[in-house]
C-alpha cells in the first residue's frame, strides 16, 4: 500500500478508459491519450496478452472511441510512456467512470521479458484493493531511463458469467 506522503505527490491523476483521458506524473506534466498515440483494440474477442500485442487490429486512439457503453465486448487500450529522467516517475491510472467492472493492466519495460500484471474489478473490497479509491486505480512506476509498454483489457462482469 502506498504512503500518505507518497500520495500527496500526485498532482493529477491518469484517467483511463473509455472516457475523459489525461495522464499526468508527480511532477505536474500531463498528455492526453493522442499524444501518447494511443492505440485501440475495439471489441475484441477474448484474447491472452501476447496475442493482443500480435494482433493486426490495432487502430490509432480517436476522441471517438471514448464513449463505448455498456456491454459485453472486450476492450484493448495500449501506448507506451517514456521516462527521459534519472528518478522514476509515478502515476496513478484511473477509470473515471464507474461503468467498467473490471480492467487488467499489463506493463513492461522491457520486450524480452514478461509483463507484470495488475487485476482490479469492482468486486473487489476496497481494503483488497492498492488504492482506496471510488473508482478502479492502480498505482505506475516508470522506471528512470526507461520506456514502459502498457496495456490495458476493460471488460464489464457480464462477460465473465
């Protein structure tokens, strides 16, 4: 679980998913899902990582895919972050909306090696969750001289009965 103090150095918080969509680190630098040049995986069917990262459906982030609705469809979110500095950067990603149920991120820095894995769903406690927060919220380190490759799965819990 993240301190207090840790948390007072967020100045912003990435919002993710399907909605309105910054990203901003502890320093108070933000950019918007275009200038990440997100990518989508719109309505996909169930697919593991490895092959979401292989699929040749990707398509460029546009304001429009923002406002997918409620359903029963797989969603694929994925951009990279850099970090040019010799700290690690911090972020908080967040869904803004309570809409989305559940959210798998997958990040990596490095393409040999295997994604670290973070489950969140609103079914969860909020005592089991890393952050106590309204909405799902996991905390992202970028590692200092370091790219990270992150991908995110949303789905709503209809699609898992």
């Amino acid at each position: 679980m993240l301190t207090n103090t840790f948390m007072r150095q967020f100045l912003c918080v990435l919002l993710l998913f399907f909605s309105a969509f910054a990203m901003a680190n502890q320093h108070g630098k933000s950019n918007t899902l275009e200038q990440l040049d997100a990518q989508v995986l719109l309505k996909a069917p169930a697919l593991s990582i490895d092959q979401a990262v292989s699929d040749t459906r990707w398509q460029s982030y546009q304001k429009r895919d923002s406002n997918q609705g409620i359903g029963n469809q797989l969603y694929w979110l994925r951009f990279a972050v850099a970090n040019n500095s010799d700290a690690p950067n911090f972020y908080i990603l967040s869904t803004e909306t309570t809409y989305i149920d559940n959210i798998i991120v997958y990040q990596r820095t490095d393409a040999n090696k295997p994604f670290t894995v973070t489950a969140l769903s609103d079914r969860e406690p909020f005592a089991q969750r890393p952050l106590f927060y309204r909405t799902l919220a996991t905390p992202l380190q970028i590692p200092a001289i370091s790219s990270s490759e992150i991908y995110i799965q949303a789905f709503n819990s209809n699609l898992i009965q």
